[in-house]
C-alpha cells in the first residue's frame, strides 16, 4: 500500500503567499467594486527591456527551421551563459571555474533541492523571519521535529531583529548547513563584508556549508556591501551560492537562475570535488537543463546594453520603495529597509499581530501586504511591503492608508 510522506502534516497552514492570495480572493468575493492594490508578493511588474525580447525572440525563431533547431543541450547550462557568468563575477574579483556553474530554472528551485545532496542528519540554520522555502524544505525533507511554539524542532533559528539591524550573527553551538540571504527577504538588511566573514569563519571551523541567497544583491548601491560569499576570504572552501535573474531582470515569469558550486567545497567526509559531483550527478538525473530560450534572454540581460537597461528597472522599484518609505514614515510608523531591496519592513504600532494588521489593511485601506509572521516568530509584529508595482499604484496606496487606516 503506497504511503504519504508525513512531513507535509508538519507544515504550519498554507503556503505564505497562497494564503495572501486566498484572503485577497475572499475580501473580493465579497466586495467586488473595490480596486485592491497590490504591494504584497515580490512579484516583478514592468515589462522585460527590449534588448531582452530581442535575445528570446530571436532564439524563439531558432527553433522554428531545421538548420538552428536546438533540443536537449548541456544539463549544466549554456557555455556562452556561463562564460558570460564568470565575467560577472570576475568585476568582483572573483575567479570560478566554468564548470563550477550550474543554469537552473530558478533561485527557489535550488534552494530547496540542494538540499537532496546532504545526509537526513544534518542540522540546518536559518535566520528568523527569512524567506520561508528554507524552513518549509527543510520541513519536507524529514530534517525537523514537530512544530512547538513557533519553531520547529531540530532546526536553529538565527534572530533577526532591531537589535542586529535585522542581520543574524552565526549559530551558537554546531550545525551543518547554514542558510544566509543577503539583501535579506523579508527585511531588505545587508550583510557587511565582516558580518558575512564570521559565517564563513564559523563555516570552516565546523566543516559546515553556507547557503547564500544571492537574488537581490543588485540592488545593493553601497559598493562597500559584498555582492557575493566569495568576496569573503576562504568561502569557496564553505560555500554554495545561489543566484537568480528574477528580481533584477523581471524573469520572475521566464524563470532562469543559477548556482555555483566550488570545487574548493570540502565537508566532513568528502573531500574537494565530491560535493560538486553530487550535484551535477543530482541536475543530470532530474533536471533536464533550463529553457534553451530563457538561456538566450539571460545572455542578452549580461550584455552591456541589457545591464544598462536593467538598472533602470532596479532604480524605478527603488524609487517606489523609496515612496512606501517616506510616506509610512510620516504617518508615524517605523520603518526599515527601501535602501539596497525592494521591500519595506514596517513595525505595526497597534496592538495587533501580523495577520490581523493585513486584514485591517486590506479591509479599510484595500492594500495588501505580506505578514511578518509569515517569515518567522521573528516576524511577529510587522509587514512587508513589496515595490514591485506601477508607481501610480503605489502612490495611490500611500494615499489610501493616509486618509482610509483607522
């Protein structure tokens, strides 16, 4: 008799957004003439730069004669891609090795999946609130006890909060796999080049690996902030970093991202190259490669006139975020973030929790935001905004709050 996998049960309600989504579909159900505004998903809105839709239209175009028709390619990614890749980094002074770079549908898809390359018995860190797929994977995966007080057993929570400028310091005592998101979601905070080092630090003295969230890192506009882990001394021995061109080149619909795993990367028990062979050995046995398609867009997004023109995506979401900012400000409430992401992390001032300040703002303000709560424990007490939307609507939601928030 086929069986269940449990660890589903362990989860706490829906998934974040699909709850967001679910209460927004209700409030409209029952009051159909009213404009919502959206300000909750990080989901990108302004249409792809035209450099880009020149590099997918002419590879959709390939595929239609005979003589360019490309099918299955490199499961690893497309050379040129890759190699363009290694120029990226190479303005950090970074050196990688082609072969340490893996093309993937996805920032999220990875996160997750680089999971299936350690052992069940690994103890995983994440920071608190952060993005959930690092808690809800870990979850699936057999790798937490029960649910108890709005944590999970077996797993460690780094605290983010007022105190640390919302940028957790390395566990404690000893865990295996660490995951660090800078710019941080749902925060917006920024890891310093010497608060990354104490985890990398921390990493090699435990045999341990970090996880780095890369996703956001261009819309970091101090050049003293670490764009990458291996700007950080010794981290090609302690970490993998993931990356996606969602945030920053309006991919969140094409989907492509990538990962790089060093051949530095020694764990205990495995010595250089093995944990890059696990996860080549994992993509060629599950993952058939990324879009042929969304590897020609992405190759256009690394070209000097498609950075240029996706800059000006970033400026014009900051710009929103620089708006929600100053606006919830003058309204008296505390605000943080809007300076190297595109989120806002704003403190409730009512004696409210999470949810029930999203509804209170969906129900007079018709705006919707993302509850702290949903981040993490951490998270209690505060929402995030998303400027990832028209400006028109973004202004038009500041001034709703202002005159409809009771």
């Amino acid at each position: 008799m086929a069986t269940i996998n449990k660890n589903y049960d362990k989860l706490q309600g829906g998934y974040l957004f699909a709850e967001v989504a679910k209460r927004v579909k209700d409030f409209i159900k029952r009051n159909p003439e009213v404009e919502i505004i959206r300000l909750g998903i990080g989901d990108t809105t302004l249409p792809l730069p035209p450099v880009v839709i020149g590099g997918l239209s002419k590879a959709v175009k390939k595929l239609g004669d005979a003589k360019t028709y490309t099918g299955y390619r490199d499961t690893q990614g497309n050379s040129e891609l890759r190699a363009a890749l290694l120029s990226y980094y190479k303005e950090r002074d970074v050196d990688l090795n082609v072969e340490e770079i893996f093309i993937s549908d996805g920032a999220k898809t990875d996160s997750a999946n680089i999971q299936s390359i350690f052992g069940l018995d690994n103890i995983i860190a994440v920071a608190d609130p952060v993005y959930p797929v690092y808690v809800d994977s870990s979850v699936i995966s057999g790798r937490t006890g029960e649910y108890k007080n709005g944590k999970y057993e077996r797993l460690v929570y780094m605290e983010c909060n007022e105190k640390n400028g919302f940028v957790p310091k390395p566990p404690e005592g000893k865990v295996d796999i660490i995951y660090v998101c800078s710019p941080n979601n749902p925060t917006g905070a920024v890891a310093t080049k010497k608060q990354l080092k104490a985890f990398v630090d921390y990493a090699l003295k435990y045999k341990a690996v970090i996880i780095f969230d890369a996703a956001y890192v261009e819309y970091i506009s101090d050049k003293s902030f670490p764009k990458s882990i291996y700007e950080i001394e010794g981290a090609k021995k302690c970490a993998i970093e993931i990356n996606s061109f969602s945030k920053w080149s309006g991919f969140t619909g094409v989907r492509l991202g990538w990962t790089i795993v060093p051949m530095d990367l020694v764990v205990e028990g495995a010595g250089k190259g093995e944990i890059h062979r696990l996860w080549a050995r994992r993509q060629s046995t599950m993952f058939n490669g990324a879009s042929n398609i969304s590897q020609a867009g992405a190759l256009a997004v690394l070209s000097l006139v498609g950075r240029k023109e996706c800059k000006k995506l970033i400026s014009y979401y900051m710009d929103n975020a620089a708006i929600i900012k100053k606006s919830l400000a003058k309204l008296g409430f505390q605000v943080f973030g809007a300076e190297h992401a595109p989120y806002i992390w704003v403190k409730i001032p009512l004696n409210l929790n999470s949810w029930e300040f999203f509804d209170k703002l969906l129900e007079e303000a018709h705006v919707v935001a993302t509850p702290g709560s949903g981040f993490g424990a951490q998270g209690e007490g505060y929402i995030r905004f998303s400027a990832f939307a028209d400006k028109k609507n973004v202004k038009k939601a500041m001034e709703s709050i202002k005159n409809n928030l009771k």
